[in-house]
C-alpha cells in the first residue's frame, strides 16, 4: 500500500506533503515571516501607544478621553480595510473559483469583525462622557452603518456555517460578503440625509486636517500599526484556514487511496 | 423579450399556485392583523399616541411580513425539488429569480392591501396616498434583496434562522428612507416640502434600481450550482 508519507510522492498532491525535509523547511520558513511580521506588529502598536499617550498634546475640550480617537478611528478604518478584502477575495472565487481568495475572504472576516468590535467599544467609552447615551445620537449614520457592517459579516460568517461544505459555502458568502457591501455606503447616506450628528471629516477636511500636527502625526503612525496589525492577524487567520483545508484534503486522499489499495485489481 | 416572458411564465406560475392552494396569503393577512392586535396591547394605544406610533408599527409589521413572504417563496420550491427542475430548463437563472421575486412582491402587496386598511381601522392611521406609494416603491426594492436572500438562505441548513439575520440589515435604508416619508406624510406634512436633494420617493426609486441591478447579477451565482 503505498502511503502519503512514500519517498516519491505524488506531483499533484504536493502541496499536501507535511513530512519531508523539504515541506520542513518551507514549514520553519513561513513561520519565522509570520513571527517577524507579529513582532513588527507588537513593536508598531507600542510606539503608538507612546505616540498617543506620551507625545500627542490633550484636547482642550474633551480632555484625556479624546485620546479614545486615535484607536477608535483607525479601528473602523481597519475594519473597512479587512472587509474589502472579504469583497475582494469573493469576487476572485466568483470570477475564477480562486479557492486563494475564498480562504483571504474568510480569514479577513474575522479580523474585520473583531475591529468593528474594537471600534464599537472605544466609540462607546468616548461616547458615554460626550454624548451621553442619548438614543438619538447613538443611531447616527456612521454608528448605524458600522452597526449593519457587523451584522451582515456576523452574518457572513453564518452562512459559511449553515451552507453545505466547500464550493456552495464559497459561493453563497462570496454572494453575501460582496452585495452586504454594497449596501453600507446606502445605509450610510440614507441615514445621513435624514437623521444625524457624527462629527464631520476631520482628517480629510476640505481645506486641511482640522487637527494639530502632532495629533495628526499621532493618528498616522497609530494608522500604520493597526493596519500592520490587522495584516498580521488576517496572515495568521489564512495560515489556518490554508491548514483546514490541506487536512480536508489529505483525508479525502487518504481515503481515495484506501478505496483504491482495497478495491478490484 | 425572451427574458420577460420567462419572468412572467415563473411569476405567473406562483401566483396561480397560491390562488389554487390560498396557503400563504390568508396566513399572511392573519398575521397582519395579529400584529397590530399585539401592538396594541403592547403600545397601549388610544386616540393620541395610535396615529404617532402607526409609522413604526407599520414598518415594523411590513417587514415581518415581508420576511415571511419571501422565505417561503423559495422554501417551498425547495421542499418540492422543482427549483432544481426549473433550472434545467433553458430558461436563465436570471429570469426565474426575477419570476419569483416578482411573485412574491406581488404577494406582499397583497398584504399591504390589508395592513393599511387595517391599520386606519384598528391604530386610526391616517393613510394617504403617499403611504401607500412609500410602500409601493419600498416593495420592490425590499422584494428584489429579500428574494435573493431567500433563494440563499433555502440552500443552507437553517433558512428560517438565516434570512432574517441576511435581509433585515439590507433592508435598514428602506426602513431609514420609507419610515421618514410615512412619518412625514402621516403628520399631514406634504413631501413636497423637503429639499429635492433629499426627495424619500426618489431616493428609494434610486435604491430599487440599484438593488435591483444587484440582485440580477447576483442571481446567477445564487441559484447556479
């Protein structure tokens, strides 16, 4: 009976190997990028966290919580950022039944709702001393997109759960991944023209950023840390879900060979 | 031309369906009526706070409703294995997805025809004209997502716990959108006193067009295996 773990393996199954020297390497390889990649990550966010509490100045107004914003904003923009990807991603295995952009898909839809989350949360803290809880401002238009943002990829996420295993999975929530999408910016501009208060374009003001260069510097580099964070994690995410799939496969081989050794001569 | 007799040919096959079997329909409008007596109760209504309250109640039961409609358009094809069937015919995934949806926005007008009359009955709504074309033109573009999510939801182990958690956060803008023009028109304001730029009837016309754009390129994706 010939076995996965042979000497000489099957061309088309090489991908599976996991056992030769050779898969080792490749293994140990992938796993210092992603260490260093995590570690750049962590060393990002931490230069962040003293750019936002030790170098950006206090607001005048609002005071300490107003540092709420840096990881608050660049939060949500992570989260648009990840949940482009899943559109990306679902386009690709609409178009060409790319299994690569199927698994970028899934994995970003995690990491994009765990930074919805984190953007919710940190909106809620900053909200509570300024808005206080008023139910007509908590539903204004960039709260209430940002709510159907994470409902339609919990949603998502469902979908790949409830939907038969494997291409009709893929399908189905490329489907949703991309029309939920579509959809955000109407719920956005629907509750913009007739019900609303979310503070204007700060960053991308016309005429400059309202905002003092060292605050904008601040949000910058917070920027480019949570970006670098969330690459990390959708980079650990897809290594997974590469890896689910790999043994998905190498069952369904294994068995196929079992039928095969056992089967008529 | 091919594409809208098939349209037709499907929508037309529903239809008769329900006419024959009257499964869906009668539940449907007991089911309206069973939501305004609940909000009743519920809202405590009298004179004052009913006609306040009618915006939210309508929307609210328009969308249940909506939900149930839709669902079962897809779940029943699906029971009886004859959305397999239909799709080996010649005719385009398209086409029947766009029957079907039409049926089953003609079946939800069907229940708007008697939510409204009920509400001015029971809740003392006052109904005008512009109610019911807000809600006319809110169908259809709820018609054409809810339908896609309804086909999608069919083909997964837990349709009837899937579609509500799918189509109610697309539907938000219509509810955002239609839910201010009731509330306006039902204070005995004209719509016409709001600036053009944010006109509710056009804007949703608007939505329709585009969902409707979508969910007609979506649909081959949905229904093809």
């Amino acid at each position: 009976m010939r076995s996965l773990r042979s000497s000489a393996p099957d061309p088309n199954l090489a991908h599976l190997d996991t056992n030769s020297l050779a898969a080792d390497r490749r293994i140990r390889a992938e796993d210092r990028r992603l260490n260093a990649l995590t570690a750049l990550a962590l060393a990002s966010m931490l230069a962040a966290a003293g750019m936002i509490f030790l170098y950006a100045p206090q607001d005048a107004l609002q005071g300490p919580v107003q540092r709420v914003f840096y990881l608050h904003v660049n939060s949500a923009i992570a989260a648009y950022v990840c949940f482009a990807m899943v559109v990306g991603g679902g386009a690709a295995y609409l178009w060409k039944e790319s299994v690569r952009g199927d698994r970028l898909a899934r994995a970003a839809a995690t990491v994009g709702l765990v930074f919805t989350t984190n953007a919710f949360v940190m909106g809620m803290i900053w909200a509570k001393p300024i808005w206080n809880w008023d139910p007509s401002k908590t539903w204004d238009a960039r709260v209430t997109s940002t709510a159907v943002l994470w409902v339609v990829y919990a949603g998502y996420l469902l979908v790949r759960r409830f939907a038969t295993p494997g291409r009709p999975a893929m399908r189905l929530a490329a489907v949703v991944g991309i029309v939920g999408f579509v959809d955000v910016p109407v719920v956005h501009f629907s509750v913009q023209w007739w019900r609303t208060l979310h503070p204007g374009r700060v960053i991308d003001a016309p005429g400059g950023p309202a905002l003092p260069p060292e605050m904008l510097l601040a949000f910058m580099v917070t920027m480019v840390a949570v970006l670098l964070l969330a690459g990390t994690l959708v980079a650990i995410r897809y290594r997974i879900e590469a890896r689910r799939d790999q043994l998905e496969e190498r069952a369904v081989a294994a068995q196929l060979e079992l039928a095969a050794s056992h089967g008529p001569r | 031309m091919q594409f809208l007799r098939v349209v037709f040919a499907v929508a037309q096959k529903d239809l008769r369906s329900e006419l024959r079997a009257r499964e869906l329909l009668p539940a449907l409008a007991q089911f309206v009526v069973l939501a305004l007596v609940i909000a009743n109760f519920a809202f405590d209504l009298d004179l004052v706070s009913g006609p306040r309250l009618s915006p939210g109640i309508l929307w609210l039961v328009l969308v249940f409703a909506g939900l149930v409609a839709f669902g079962r358009a897809f779940a029943a094809e699906k029971e009886s294995g004859s959305l397999e069937a239909m799709l080996l015919t010649p005719a385009g995934p398209a086409a029947i997805f766009a029957g079907k949806a039409l049926a089953s926005a003609a079946l939800l007008v069907a229940c708007e025809a008697v939510l409204l009359p009920a509400m001015a009955v029971f809740l003392g709504s006052p109904i005008s004209a512009t109610v019911v074309v807000t809600v006319l033109v809110a169908t259809a573009g709820m018609a054409s997502l809810g339908s896609l999510f309804a086909a999608l939801a069919a083909q997964t182990r837990a349709r009837d716990l899937l579609l509500p958690v799918l189509a109610l956060p697309i539907w938000v803008p219509f509810v955002v959108v239609g839910g201010k023009a009731v509330q306006v028109a039902m204070s005995g304001q004209s719509l016409a006193a709001l600036p053009l730029s944010s006109q509710p009837l056009i804007v949703m016309a608007d939505f329709d067009i585009l969902f409707l754009v979508v969910a007609s390129l979506a649909a081959r994706f949905v229904l093809d295996d």
